[in-house]
C-alpha cells in the first residue's frame, strides 16, 4: 500500500522533490501545504492545501510528511517544522533518488534527501532534516549531524565531521578528517582543509 506524503513546502526545492517522490513506487504526493496558493508545485498539478496552520489538522488524517522547503544557509526554518510536526504527533520519511548511490553500510536518518546523482559511500552516517543535493560526493565514513545542507556538486571528504546546522555551499570542498563547527556556512567553491569554527545565525 502507497504511503501519502504531505509536503511543506511548495516553492522551487519542492519540485525536485516530487521528481524524487514520483520515482518510488510506494509513495505519493497527497499535497501541501504553503503560504502561496499559486506556488510552484500547484502550478504542475499538485493538491494545495493550505498554509502552515493547516498542519495541525493534517496531521489527524495523514500520517507522514517530508519538508520540501529549502535551505540558504540558516536551517531555523526547516527546524521548527520539524519540531512541530514531531510534536504533533506525525512521522517523517527520508527520500533517496533512484538516481544516486547510497552504501548499503551507510545510514539515513529521517526527514532527510538524497538528491539526483549523489553518492554517499561506506560508513558514512546523515542526521535528521538534512538536504544532500543535486551531485553531492559524501566519501567514506563522514559523519553528518542533523539540519546540514550540502548543496549540489559538493566534495565532503573521508572521515570529516560536519557539525549540526552547517551550510555547505555548491561546489565547496571539505577536506578528509576536517571538522566544520555547528551552524558554520561555508561559501560556494571554498576549500576547507583545516577545522572551522561556527558563525551567529541571524
């Protein structure tokens, strides 16, 4: 039986997801929910239902959901719907593209993507609520906390640690056994050979 999924979350980020929805056989996109109602994914046909307060009555009818808002650098938003969500009593699934390469000795915690073309290898464990996007390599035995975006073509390399909430930018490079702070952003194209320390959120 087919697992309905509500989103939260409806803007660009959201359609790469239901790309990845669409590709497992034992799930399907119910709807969402946004503060748009013309929203991207309501204009390729998916069932808009509400804003974010209509969350408190899907969760007595539906029973899982997946965050398909994205992440620019501060990942506060995606946490406090998780927390919500979890508080209220739903579940949350993790999402990983046909398309990309994940070891079988390699663990996904919950709430989090894998995207299109990304290759997670041996060892390596990714926290709760995290997006690993569009050609991420995580190498042997990273360890990944909860609420880190590694943006698309990303290089995190063996045995690194990224602490919870960090940002990754597009392209960056972390070299092997670098530990990056929690809630560190780390710019497009950087190469991070030595440990770095965490910035203030806004």
């Amino acid at each position: 039986m087919k697992k309905n999924i509500i989103f939260i979350g409806g803007g660009g980020h959201s359609l790469v997801c239901a790309d990845i929805i669409n590709q497992n056989k034992d799930l399907t996109l119910a709807g969402f929910v946004d503060k748009k109602k013309d929203a991207l994914l309501s204009k390729s046909g998916y069932q808009y239902l509400g804003n974010d307060q209509k969350l408190d009555d899907l969760v007595k009818d539906y029973k899982y959901f997946f965050i398909s808002l994205g992440q620019i650098k501060s990942p506060l938003k995606r946490i406090e719907i998780f927390k919500k969500i979890i508080n209220l009593g739903g579940n949350f699934i993790k999402l990983i593209s046909k398309y990309s390469y994940v070891s079988p000795s390699a663990i996904i915690d919950t709430g989090t993507i894998i995207m299109n073309g990304t290759v997670v290898n041996a060892k390596s464990v990714i926290g709760k609520n995290c997006i690993i996007n569009t050609n991420a390599v995580i190498e042997h035995g990273v360890n990944i906390e909860s609420n880190v975006h590694v943006a698309p073509s990303a290089t995190i390399l063996g045995d690194a640690n990224i602490k919870e909430g960090c940002f990754i930018g597009a392209g960056a490079i972390v070299r092997e056994g670098v530990t990056i702070e929690k809630n560190t952003i780390v710019s497009a194209g950087d190469n991070i050979m030595f440990n770095k320390k965490s910035v203030k959120l806004n």
